[in-house]
C-alpha cells in the first residue's frame, strides 16, 4: 500500500503544494499510537484508509479524483 500512497504523493503535492500534509502511517507501525481514534476503527474498515483533516473519508482503495474534490471543497 506503501507504493501506492506515494503514487498519489507527487500529484497531489504538485496540485496544492504545502497547503496539504501527505502522510503515509502503516497501521502496523508503533506510529499509530499518534492517532487512537483512528486505530480503534480499524476493524470497521478495509484498508487503505484516507483520512483528511483527522476524518475517514474513503476505506477500501485510493482514488486521486475523489481526494482532490474533497480538498478543493475544504479550500473554498
């Protein structure tokens, strides 16, 4: 999942700069103590999880289009 979270890395990056913080977490990694809301709703969800702005908003697969119309709509 690794590779393709930095797949979607650079696009995203290019389009809205360092207005957005990409950041890949591994949900067996000990970073994960970070984020505890997160972590308790693991075995609701299929990975990948995208969160954005500390929200789930998709599970089960990555898609550029619709992260890039949530964050155009979280900036206007």
């Amino acid at each position: 999942m690794k590779e393709e979270a930095d797949d979607l890395k650079k696009p995203l990056t290019d389009k809205f700069g360092e207005t957005i913080n990409f950041k890949y977490v591994d949900v067996q990694d000990d970073e994960m103590k970070d984020y505890p809301d997160i972590k308790e709703m693991l075995s609701r969800v299929r990975l990948p999880l995208t969160v954005i702005d500390g929200e789930p908003t998709f599970h089960g697969g990555l898609s550029i289009n619709k992260i890039t119309e949530v964050i155009n709509k979280k900036l206007k």
